[in-house]
C-alpha cells in the first residue's frame, strides 16, 4: 500500500509546484522556442549596460518555468540569466547583469515562433505583485524556485563567441 501512496503523493507534489523543464510534455517545444526567445533577449536588452560604448555583447541562459496558449500565441514565462561582456586582451571583460522572471509572448504561424513582447518582472516592493500578475499560481511557485537555483553561467558562451580560450580570465570589464 505504500507505494500507491507515495505515487500519489509525487503526482499531488508536481500538480502543486508545477512540472520542471524534464517533466514537461513538449521538451521538443522548448528546443524550437528557446533559441528563439534566447536570440531575441540578447539583442534586445531591458537597459544599457555599463560597456555599452565598447560594442558589448550579450549572453543569456534560460529556464522555462511554464508555457500557456492564447489564440495564436504562447505566452513562455521564464527565468533568466544575462551577462554582458567585451574581448579584452585575451580576457572576458564582464560588464552588467540581470537575473529574474520574465514573460515572452510569442506569435505561433506554420511553427514559426516571432517574439511579439517580453515583460520583465519589476524590481523592489512590486517584485512580488508584478510575478504574481505575469505568471499562472504554479508559474509563480516555480518562479521563486527557480530564482534560488543558479542558471548556467553565461562565460563559457561568451568566450566561446569572442574565440577566447575555455580558461581565459573573466575580469572588469571598466
């Protein structure tokens, strides 16, 4: 009887607390929309960073939290990791960061993906609220889950594209 029990019990654990990426029934969707909404973060940032006049770049990694269908749209909340960095002799020069929860909506036409919006989540008091107002109540659960978890690190990435060394230094950026 135990076992039906505690089959029970992780089925309850994951409607409450919302599947993870490997739970999820579509893993093949995320691997057609991730590129997608990745390419789209990096050459659209929220702000400026502090290498901006230096011709940085920017790295993102993601998490997809939960994915809705409205119409002809899916709306893909998310967690991300983003760095913005420069090649400096040799070295990654890092510059400006972000992390936290985000909303992409997506136009859907013949499996074609378009990012159409992206809403960040606010900063301070209205962190919270804000969260709550972009993401379904499990979305918001996993959220908070996901933003105590570290996202892959964006360095490898960005030295990888700059043709720096896999051991290069990651150094200031100034």
């Amino acid at each position: 009887m135990r076992g039906p029990l505690l089959l029970a019990g992780l089925v309850v654990g994951l409607v409450l607390t919302g599947c993870s990426e490997e739970a999820d029934p579509r893993p093949e969707l995320h691997q057609r929309i991730l590129p997608v909404i990745e390419r789209h973060i990096e050459e659209h940032p929220d702000f400026d960073g502090v290498l901006a006049e230096r011709s940085s770049s920017w790295f993102c990694s993601e998490h997809i939290v939960e994915i809705r269908e409205r119409g002809d749209q899916l709306l893909v909340g998310l967690v991300v990791n983003c760095d913005e960095y420069i090649a400096l002799d040799g070295a990654l020069g890092a510059g400006s960061g972000y992390r936290g929860p985000k909303l992409v909506t997506l136009d859907v036409d013949d499996d074609v993906y378009t990012v159409a919006s992206v809403e960040s989540a606010k900063d301070g008091a209205a962190h919270w609220a804000s969260v709550e107002a972009m993401f379904t109540p499990a979305g918001v659960r996993a959220v908070f889950d996901r933003e105590s978890h570290e996202l892959e690190n964006t360095a490898a990435s960005a030295k990888a594209a700059f043709g720096l060394a896999p051991d290069a230094p990651v150094i200031p950026g100034r």
